[in-house]
C-alpha cells in the first residue's frame, strides 16, 4: 500500500508538472522573442523621423550611429528622380525581402544567417519607401530561456521528490496502523490475551482498532470466566472431597467402608481429570497493569478462615504471621485465592491429622513472599514434584496444586521453592515481584536447595 500510494503521488505529480512546465516553458520562449523584436522595433522607429525629412547619407549615418547599433543596422533607401540609391550599414537580407516590404508597405521579419532580420518600411519625402533593416541575432532570441528552463525543471523535480516525501509519510501513517493491527490479530490468535491495538490512523483504521480491542477485551473477559470457573469447581468439589476422604478414613474396616473409600477416591480421580482439561493450554494474558491486584494479607486471612474449621476438627495446629497490614501485589485475588486453596489442600491431604502448619506473608520492598510450611514429612522428590505441574501427573495426582502456584508467582516474574520449614516438614515459598528487576537471593529459610525427606508427594 504504501509503495503504490508513492507511485500514484509520482504519476500525478509528473503529470502535473508536464502539464504546466512545458507551455509555460514555450511562454518564455515566446516572451524573449517578443522582446528581441521589441528592440529591434525600437532600433527602427529612432532612424524613421531622420528618414522622413532627410536623405543625406552623412546625416543618416549620424542617426544610424546614435541609434546604438551600427553593425545591426541599416537603411536601404532607393533611387528617385536623378539621386542614386543609398544602403547603409551591412545587409544580410535580400534584395527580393527588401524589394517584398517596400511593395506591401507592412513590417516583416525574414530569417537570415545567424538570427532574424526585422524589415520596417518608412515613406520618404519624396514618396518613396525606404527600408530599415535590423539584426537580430539569434543568441539575443534565446537570450534567458535555458536559465527559465533550468528553473522550471529543478522546480518540477523538487515537487516530483517532495511529493514522494509525503505520499512516504502519509503511507506510513495509513500502513503503520495496518501492520499493527495485523501483528495484534497475530498475537491474539498465537494466544497472547494481552495484545492490543493503539487506536490512531486514518478513520477507518481507527474503527477497527477500536473493534479489534472491544473483541480481545471479550476474549479476555469470557477466558477470565472460564478460569473462575475452573476455580469455582476446584474451590467446591476439592474441598469437600478432601473432607468426604478424610471421613471415610475413620468409618473403620468393613465393605461398606471399603466401597466408600473407593467410590471418594474413584471421584477424585475423575474430578482431578476434569480439573486437568479445563486448565490446561491456558493461554498467555497481560500483566496486569497500574493499579491492578489485591491486598494478600486480606486474602490470607480469608482462606485461613475458611481452613481453620477443618483444621480445627483435626487438631491442627495453625499459625498465621505477617497479615496485619495491606500487602498490595500484581495479581488478581481469585488467583492467590486459588494458589493458596491448593497449598492448604495439600496440607490436608499429604499429613497425617493433628499435623501443624503455618502460613507467613513477608512483605519486602520489591517483592512479597508467602510460605505455606508444615510439621508433615516432606515431599521426597521437589523437582519432581513441580514437574508433575508441567503436565507429567500420575494417577491419584493431577499435578496442578504446584502448578497453579508457579504460574501465579511467574506471572510477576517470580518463582516458586521447595524447602525444609523450621516445623520440620515442608515449606513452599511463593516469591511476587513487585517490579520489574529480577528477584534478589537473599537469605530466607527453605530458599536453597531443598532437603529431600520423608516420602509424601505434593500436587
């Protein structure tokens, strides 16, 4: 689009400039021939008053030489009565051109060698026509239209080259709104939720920026209900499964209590299933921008509240520390909510009952860190346990505890870590970014390299 837009700019603009060039061109041309023969006019009506009272060759020689140009001028002047014919100065046209204007009375031009000849007629006293000759060479014809016609084509080359200038500019204002939108189209379907359009361009350009946006923002919105969804089924069918296998533990021995035990765990496995392919391919989406995220001390307190009851019937020991002031951080509050329902979770599900554990929000200046340690065994193999994440899950294990966590924390460019807690289990550090440098290693308990022990797995 933008190279034709220059080719049209230049077409028109050369034909434009053609257009107008060339007469005006031919203009000039006429106008410095206009005004050579102008002079020689002038040259001509100086000698014709002398002419008209003398025939004196000595007088005539004197006007001839007053007039400014004796060798472009002369004075042909015929015999009468016993005077013989007088020519002065040089003659260069002939005698049939001479003998032509004193027989149609008229002024004339013939061509000669070298230029033109003007041939003005004066009537004598005597009633003969005496003839006035003037030069005009051809240098003094063309005198100042090659400069004209040097001007006129630089103009029109400069008006070629800038109306390239501005068909460029304008190209580019018209294509770089298109190469946009088409680069967001791309980045929309590649799974890039994040992508939009600046709004700016030519009008129609504009318009469909505008729609291009309005549909991401749709996209977005009904993946972000999808993913609440997702939430909501973990949330509700988890929980109390987690409860229902924790019942169905104490019914004791019996095939009544076997075939409970069975059918919970047949239905975690499938719920597990479900979980999976609602989550998995998710796509990428935007970092949330200014002002974006939620207070995760609130958010702590609330999910601490929700597990303190279950807790509670298990003689469980709880400890929540760091949660009395707002920690603001770059993510969405059903995100944490659904990384810490999963931590917790596991809790419930890999130790045995009556085991403590402890929730902590560290708060620093680029980065807020939430460890989630128990008193249970450990987890035996951390890298394997974060791979599971990945989509390597095995039967009874979807993977996606951990995996929920990590892509919250990479989301902000941080990580998460699998360590020993100072309850002797597992502590699992969540690390957020606050900014966008990379986050700093300083010393926290359970940030090296985790200690394997015990035998538990985590998902």
């Amino acid at each position: 689009m933008r190279w034709a837009l220059v080719k049209v700019c230049v077409a028109v603009t050369a034909m434009v400039v053609v257009a107008f060039a060339v007469p005006l061109g031919l203009v000039i041309r006429e106008m410095a021939r206009d005004r050579a023969f102008s002079n020689a006019e002038r040259q001509a009506a100086a000698v014709a008053p002398a002419l008209s009272i003398t025939t004196d060759r000595d007088q005539l020689e004197r006007v001839v030489a007053s007039a400014g140009s004796d060798a472009g001028l002369a004075v042909h002047i015929p015999a009468s009565g016993g005077t013989s014919a007088v020519d002065l100065g040089r003659q260069r046209a002939t005698d049939t051109d001479i003998a032509a204007i004193r027989r149609l009375g008229r002024a004339s031009t013939t061509e000669v060698s070298g230029g033109s000849a003007l041939l003005q007629p004066v009537a004598l006293s005597s009633g003969e026509i005496a003839v006035v000759e003037v030069y005009v060479p051809e240098a003094e014809v063309s005198n100042g239209v090659g400069l004209a016609w040097a001007v006129l084509a630089g103009v029109g080359a400069v008006l070629v080259v800038g109306s390239v200038a501005v068909a460029d500019r304008l190209g580019v204002r018209m294509v770089r709104p298109a190469r946009r939108l088409v680069e967001g189209a791309r980045e929309l379907g590649e799974g890039k939720l994040g992508a939009r359009v600046p709004e700016e361009g030519p009008a129609e350009l504009r318009l469909a920026a505008v729609a291009f946006n309005s549909m991401a923002d749709q996209v977005v919105q009904l993946m972000a209900n999808e993913r609440e969804l997702a939430a909501d089924l973990s949330h509700r069918l988890r929980t109390p499964l987690t409860v229902l296998r924790l019942n169905a533990a104490s019914l004791g021995d019996g095939p009544a209590a076997e075939q409970t035990r069975a059918a919970v765990a047949q239905l975690e496995r499938e719920v597990d299933t479900i979980i999976r392919t609602a989550r998995e391919a998710k796509p990428q989406t935007a970092l949330p921008g200014p002002g974006a995220g939620c207070d995760a001390a609130e958010v702590v307190r609330e999910r601490m509240a929700f597990w303190s009851a279950l807790a509670e019937d298990e003689g469980r020991k709880v400890r929540l520390a760091g949660v009395e002031r707002p920690v603001r951080i770059p993510v969405a509050r059903a995100d944490l909510a659904a990384a810490l329902d999963a931590l917790l979770g596991n809790v419930f599900r890999h130790t045995p009952e009556g085991t403590a554990f402890a929730v902590d929000v560290h708060n620093g200046d680029d980065a807020v860190i939430v460890l989630v340690s128990d008193a249970g065994p450990g987890i035996t193999d951390p890298e394997a346990a974060m791979a599971r994440g990945r989509g390597s899950g095995n039967e009874g294990s979807t993977g996606l505890g951990l995996d929920i966590v990590r892509r919250l924390a990479e989301s902000t460019g941080g990580d998460v870590r699998i360590g020993s807690s100072v309850l002797g289990g597992t502590e699992i550090r969540i690390w957020l970014q606050l900014t966008d440098r990379p986050p700093t290693r300083r010393g926290h308990r359970g940030r090296g390299t985790p200690r394997r022990r015990g035998t538990a797995a985590r998902t």
